[in-house]
C-alpha cells in the first residue's frame, strides 16, 4: 500500500469513557493532527452527536453543501461505548452536512469501529477536506502509526462494493486472516452517484466467522465520505475491550449492566422476540394496526403483508439460536443475518452470499414499493450495502416514483420501463440503475424531494400547467420533509408521529422521536397534551444516546417491568435509571435524569441552530405531507371508509356526516391540518421556540450557546 503521509503518535488512554483528543485529517492537504480538548468540551457537549455538531458549528459555514472541502465528516462514540459489561455499547455517530437536506445530519451506526477508535486514542474523527486520488486512512493503535494510503485495488471497480473491499482490506492488513482487533468503515460506488449514500461499519464476527456489517444509513452519510476521495477508514487496537473505559467505579458499571441483562433475558422473550426476530418482528406489529407503509405510505395494511413477518424470516434465512449482537455484551442481541442467500438478480447473479439483517425498515422499504416477497427483500439488502445505498430512501423514493407512474405523471418513455408497484423486475432494475448512475437512476438517486422537481418540470411542459401547481399535487406524496425521505412508518393516525417526525431536526427519521407505538398500539398517550410533552421530552433522551454511544433498544424497546409502577411507564424511567448508574459510574459524575435532559437539551438548541443558518430551522421547515397527517387521495379513504367516517362523526360531536363521501374526505383533511398546526404551536412553546419555530434568545442563553455566530443568527430573525 502506497503511504502519502503519516505521523507517528502515542495513543491517549481512556480514562472515565474519554482520551480527550480528536483525529483530524485534512484530505486535501494530507495533513493529519491531534487536537487536545479542553475539560469543558466533554462537559458540555458529551460525545457523539454533541461532538459532531460542536465541530460542524465551529467549521462550516450557511455556504457549506456536502461536497464543500470544509464540510466535516465526523466519526465520534460517547464515554459510554464500548463497555461489554453493559448491552449495547457499540454505538457511534457519524455526522456531516447533508446531500439530501443541506443541513447538519447524523446516523447512529453499531459495529466495533466506534469502540476501537477510542481504544486506539480518539474520542472523535473529523475528516474535512477532498483528496486528488481515491484514499484509505490508516488509524494503527498498536503500531502507533496514523496514516494516509493510497486506496489499493483488489480487482475491478464493479467487483468493488463496499463490504467486498472492506473485507479484502481487513484481511490483507491483519496478515491474509479475519481478527477483532480490526475494523473498518466504507462506502460503496452507489454512495458516488446517489445523494443517499450510506457508510458500512465493517467488523470481525467471532461466531459466525465472517465479516459484518451496520449501517451509518440515513442522510447520505457515504456520499459525503466518497465525494471526499475516502474509500475506507480501518482502525485497530488490541487492547482489551472488557473494561476498555477505565471506568471510575468498575463494580457499579457491573452491577448496572448485570441488572439490565437480567432485564432483558426475562422480558425480551415476551415483549418484542428481538434476540429471535430482530427488529423484523415490527412488520406483523405494524400491519396489524395499519401502520405498516404500503404502495408509498397509501395503506398501513395489506392482506399480503403476512408474506414480509418474522417467522417467515426466521423460517427461512435467520440461523436459528445464534446469537447476533453486533457488540460484545449485549444479550439483546438483534442484529441478526443470514448465510447461503443466492442472489437471482442483478448483476451478482447466482451468486451465494451472506446477508445481515434484514431490519425492519428494509422489510417496509420493499413493502412501500408495493413488493412482498422475502427473497427480494434479501437481495435489496444485500445489494443497497454492497452498493453503499440507504434501502430507506431507496425505497421510498422508488415508491413515490412508482405512484407518479400510478397517477400519470410520469410514463413508461419518461423512465424507460412501467415502473408499476408490485413490479419487481423494476424495482431491481431501477435500483442497480441508481447505483450505476444509468438510465432512471441519474433522477432516482437525487431523492424524493429533487424528484419532485424534475416531475414537475416534466410533467408540465407536456401537460400544459404550470411547474408550481403540478409540484403542489406531487408534494401531497412525496414522502420527504427537509429533504430526508420518511422511515417506515404510517402517521396518518398519529397526531404524536406527525410531530415525531415533523419536528425532527434532519428530518422524518424514527431516530429523533419513535412514538408510534406508544401512542397507536398501546395508547399511551391519550391526550393533546400527552402528545405535545412527549415531542419535547423522547428526542432529548434519544439525543442522549446518539450522545453517549448507546443503542436506544434496550431502552425503548424492552420495558421494564417496574415501569408500570410508575406515572408514565412509557418512559420505560426504571431502566433509565441504570443507564445513569452507568453514566455516573464511568465517569464520576452525579447526574440525575434532569441533568443528562438539560445535557441533552443544549445539543438540540445547537442543532436547531444549525439548521437555522442553513435555511431548515423555521416553522415552514417542519410541515408534513397532506399524506403523512391523512389520506391525501379518494382511495385511501375508501379503503378504511368506516375507520374515517367514525373518527370525523367524533370530531364534529356526533354530529350528522356530509352525504358525499368527497365533502367527507375535504372536512377530514381540513381537522387533521388544523391539528397539526395546533400542535406546532404548543410544542414550540414548550421548546422555548417562538410561533415561527425559533429558538427565543433566552433559550440559547440558558444552554450557553449565544456566541457571536448565534447572536449574528437570531438578529436576522428579529431577536
């Protein structure tokens, strides 16, 4: 491998879940630093999405896009990652300028990458810069070494996806053998072309023998890293990861750990089955109350959605009684896969591959497109990480495109082929179009936002009207808000969802603020109000744990029995006292939950900020699509008549219904747009935010954020 710069350094060791210092590498200029941080860094900004947001705010500007070279990629874990002793520990976030919203975003990623770069010295790695030929960044605990390589081939470009080099590069640099002292993050030739890229975090998996992989999946994450000239990043320590943090207090973090363990042996099994199912076990949950995303968010439900459930994942591809967590320690253990797929599609056909996952927004991005078939759902799979490709905003986008088709907007000579739902032999070829830059693919990749756009324009030279009105009947389904498409989840019934995901600041992702389940299966939030303090109180614990290097599902998706003693057991508030032990045994501190709130809250004004100098932080920013908030076409409100007309009946006081079902369909509309910006202006309150969806001066003041960039902000607002 051809070296074009490297240093040598002294790893930092942890200490109380820190090292205190940050990688930089300049690509454009080859030039790798340490920075030392200063001891209220970490004190107010925590790790992970703190840290990425507190780098993007000092090193960019509202003139930075994705492809700028001072964009930053982030890499950052929290004090908390990496610790087997606790369940799910292997987190880390990637953050950068997004393709797709022009703002900050981040993807929470498992994997062992996060863990061993903080045992290999760093809290963080900032990657600005473009390179002039294609790299990979050699970060060499063990060796002491961080370098800047040439990206070596190891066969033809279109033999080089994201997991095969990735895996060709850990073997050659642990010696023509697999070990998990190793790990990697790449991207694949998709991430180059589509705004939707995603980052594979790569890593060695002791019980099945083979390379793994998760995804940093969400906001084009990997079409950043590409763009600049970064064909993967390796790390490698071999230090010990049992008690890797040098914790403050080793017996509390065991004591903690050991508790939630317990927990979740005893109530996984009955609640979620995800140590079974994986995370597909939420498709039959979600059918079942019409949540499930059908023909581009249309339905919630379809009688062929048994097709797509768990046990038939489990039946034919999972290997049964393996446990898959995707970090050492966890017996939550979801991140499941399978072996011996041979793909019938593409152009890796007959070939025989191991898959991992699916996971359940996969399953509903196939599902959106009007498919159910398992087997596609596996060769989606597989070829989106391959090809470094969100099956999100694949899916989504494929599905709103498919639906433009259905209501002809576009025609089979605008794409080149019907592009039908339920047609698989489209969707495959329209997926491998995106990846190739080819054909349909070069409008497809560019999501559904800019697809929105283009159809427009198209549509209206034929059509005779104008761009602004067609755009206007395309925006009641493209599924997309701030430019990031929706995950996989129906919102037409949830007052709570539509903020969830409204309100979220890089746009409609469950990450921020999954209250779908609370709210539509077990009804836990009955009330307007119960609705509005829950979309300000979920995201700051989720941000939380992007913060602190933590998987939110042992957490949110298994709860603790001793939470139904409690006023609001959807807090799940007994389980989160044991994340704190384990925050104020690693570290030494003495926080309660209102502490890591407050903590939590300062990262999400910073973000707010953010979003407001790139032009996505008003009020404006934050609407939905009609469909997200009902049934945006006749259809759709035929297919659940009765469901609809009992709910209008309810809100009008029992009173007498419209005769037509058309008048029907308008007054419903016309109260679930009336609610939403009801709840728009309750929870701006309650954030601190003015009717516009700005953040009043003082609530920047209170969090210590008013710096002259800040001030320089709100003064454009008039505050």
């Amino acid at each position: 491998m051809e070296i074009l710069q490297r240093i040598e350094y002294q790893p930092a060791r942890v200490s109380g879940g820190y090292t205190d210092r940050i990688l930089r590498i300049d690509l454009g200029a080859r030039k790798i630093t340490i920075q030392e941080l200063p001891p209220d860094f970490k004190t107010k900004y925590t790790g992970g999405r703190g840290y990425a947001l507190r780098l993007i705010w000092d090193g960019t500007t509202a003139e930075t896009r994705y492809d700028s070279p001072e964009n930053i990629l982030v890499m950052a874990s929290g004090p908390l990652g990496n610790d087997p002793g606790f369940p799910g520990t292997g987190k880390f976030i990637v953050g950068t300028i997004s393709p797709l919203t022009d703002t900050f975003v981040d993807s929470n990623v498992g994997g062992h990458f996060g863990p061993i770069l903080k045992l290999a010295g760093f809290d963080a790695l900032a990657v600005s810069g473009i390179s002039r030929q294609e790299v990979v960044v050699l970060i060499d605990g063990d060796a002491s070494t961080i370098s800047i390589a040439a990206a070596p081939a190891y066969g033809q470009e279109a033999d080089e996806g994201a997991l095969s080099y990735g895996e060709n590069l850990l073997k050659v640099l642990n010696g023509g053998e697999f070990g998990d002292c190793l790990a990697a993050v790449t991207a694949g030739k998709g991430a180059l072309h589509a705004r939707f890229g995603i980052i594979n975090s790569l890593y060695f998996d002791r019980k099945r023998n083979r390379i793994r992989s998760k995804q940093a999946g969400r906001g084009g994450t990997g079409t950043v890293m590409r763009r600049k000239g970064l064909r993967a990043v390796v790390v490698r320590s071999g230090l010990s990861k049992g008690h890797g943090n040098n914790p403050v207090d080793r017996e509390g973090v065991r004591q903690a750990g050991s508790q939630l363990k317990e927990v979740i042996a005893k109530c996984d099994p009955k609640q979620f089955h995800l140590a079974a199912w994986g995370t597909t076990g939420l498709s039959e949950y979600m059918d079942k109350f019409h949540l499930f995303p059908v023909n581009n968010f249309q339905y919630g439900h379809s009688r062929e959605s048994p097709k797509l459930f768990a046990g038939v994942f489990l039946d034919r591809y999972f290997s049964k009684n393996m446990p898959d967590g995707c970090y050492y320690g966890c017996n939550l253990a979801c991140a499941k896969g399978a072996e011996g797929i041979e793909l019938t599609r593409g152009p890796k056909a007959e070939k025989v591959v191991s898959v991992d996952g699916p996971e359940y927004e996969t399953v509903g991005a196939v599902s959106c497109m009007g498919i159910f078939d398992a087997h596609f759902v596996m060769e989606y799979s597989w070829y989106c990480d391959e090809y470094g490709l969100d099956t999100i905003s694949t899916g989504v986008t494929t599905g709103f495109l498919m639906e433009c088709y259905q209501r002809g907007f576009l025609t089979a000579a605008d794409v080149g082929y019907p592009l039908e739902f339920g047609n698989i032999d489209a969707a495959n070829r329209l997926l491998h179009e995106i990846a190739t830059d080819t054909g349909f693919g070069k409008v497809a990749g560019q999501g559904v936002a800019r697809c929105k756009n283009w159809v427009a324009r198209n549509y209206a030279r034929r059509n005779g009207m104008s761009a602004a009105e067609a755009l206007a009947e395309l925006s009641k389904f493209g599924m997309e808000v701030k430019g990031l498409e929706f995950s996989m989840y129906i919102t037409k019934e949830s007052l709570a969802q539509q903020g969830g995901y409204g309100f979220a600041l890089k746009g409609p992702q469950h990450d921020e603020a999954w209250l779908i389940f609370i709210d539509q299966v077990h009804k836990e939030l009955p009330t307007f109000e119960h609705k509005a303090n829950a979309l300000k109180w979920f995201p700051l614990i989720r941000t939380w744990f992007n913060a602190a290097g933590l998987c939110k599902l042992p957490w949110i998706d298994v709860r603790n029995p001793e939470a139904a003693n409690t006023p609001e057991p959807a807090k799940n508030i007994p389980t989160l006292d044991l994340f704190i032990r384990y925050l104020n045994a690693t570290t030494g501190s003495h926080k309660k939950l209102q502490d890591i709130l407050d903590d939590s809250e300062r990262l999400y004004i910073l973000q707010k900020l953010i979003n407001l100098r790139q032009g996505k932080g008003a009020r404006a920013n934050d609407q939905i699509p009609l469909r997200a908030m009902g049934p945006a076409f006749l259809n759709e409100y035929a297919a659940r008549a009765d469901y609809y007309d009992e709910w209008l009946q309810k809100e009008l006081g029992n009173g007498e219904l419209p005769a037509s079902r058309e008048e029907r369909h308008r007054l419903l509309l016309e109260k679930r747009r009336e609610a939403y910006q009801q709840l728009c202006d309750v929870v701006y309150e309650k954030k601190g935010f003015t009717s516009a969806g700005i953040p009043k001066r003082e609530t920047v003041e209170k969090f210590g954020l008013l710096d002259e960039q800040a001030d320089k902000l709100l003064k454009q607002f008039g505050l």
